[in-house]
C-alpha cells in the first residue's frame, strides 16, 4: 500500500492558493474551479483541497497493486467495506471509516488508468 492522496474537504477551496500556495510555497498542479491540487514534496502524492465532500473532513487515500485481493484481506480480518466503485483516473475504490471517523480510501488502477498511475501502483511498498 502506498499513499496516493490527502484531501481537505473545504467549502471554499479558491482560498487555498492563499495559504497553502502563497504562505506555505506549495506548486499548484491542477487549478479548477472546486478543487485544488498541490505538490506536498512526496513523488507520487498529491494534496488536494475540494468542495467534493462535506466541509471539515479529510480523505486519506492510498493506491494498491491489486485492489481486489486488498478488499479480500479487509474483510477476512472483519471490517466493512463497500463494494469497489469507478472512480477519477481510471481507478476502482473502495471506502472504509477509521476509528475516529476519518474517510479511507483505496485505489487501484483499471485497463483505462493513465500509465503513470500504473506505474506508481507497480512501486507499492
């Protein structure tokens, strides 16, 4: 399992380049409308600040080279999981709650994933 993405949940997200470009330095990737993406320093890790969830939440995500053996291993050891479901770049995902109510996310790429997103899933830990 490697970490894919941290996202901040936010109902504002135009005021991140404020803070997390102009305060912190951080290189802004993707700039649309409801959604920012920046560089936090780590190869293949992105910091995202959406309006795509609830405002105040944060989503961890993680990729895997097999997301169904993954989903398989999750359940054996009792916890519960959706079923996988398509998600952004090509990929499947299944969602689980941690302990404090944190949003976790799995990912695995798909046939249509960009390469590099295939690639990194291949350098999994």
């Amino acid at each position: 399992m490697k970490l894919h993405e941290i996202e901040i949940f936010s109902s504002t997200p135009e005021k991140a380049k404020e803070f997390y470009g102009e305060a912190l330095g951080l290189r802004l990737h993707v700039d649309r409308p409801g959604l920012k993406v920046y560089d936090p320093g780590i190869e293949g890790v992105d910091l995202n600040i959406s309006e795509h969830y609830p405002e105040n939440k944060i989503s961890i995500s993680f990729l895997v080279r097999d997301l169904d053996a993954y989903l398989e291993m999750l359940r054996a050891k009792g916890k519960q999981v959706n079923e996988p479901y398509s998600s952004h770049l090509g990929m499947r995902s299944i969602t689980l709650i941690d302990y404090e109510g944190y949003r976790i996310v799995i990912n695995g790429t798909t046939e249509s994933s960009p390469e590099w997103l295939k690639e990194l899933a291949e350098q999994e830990a």
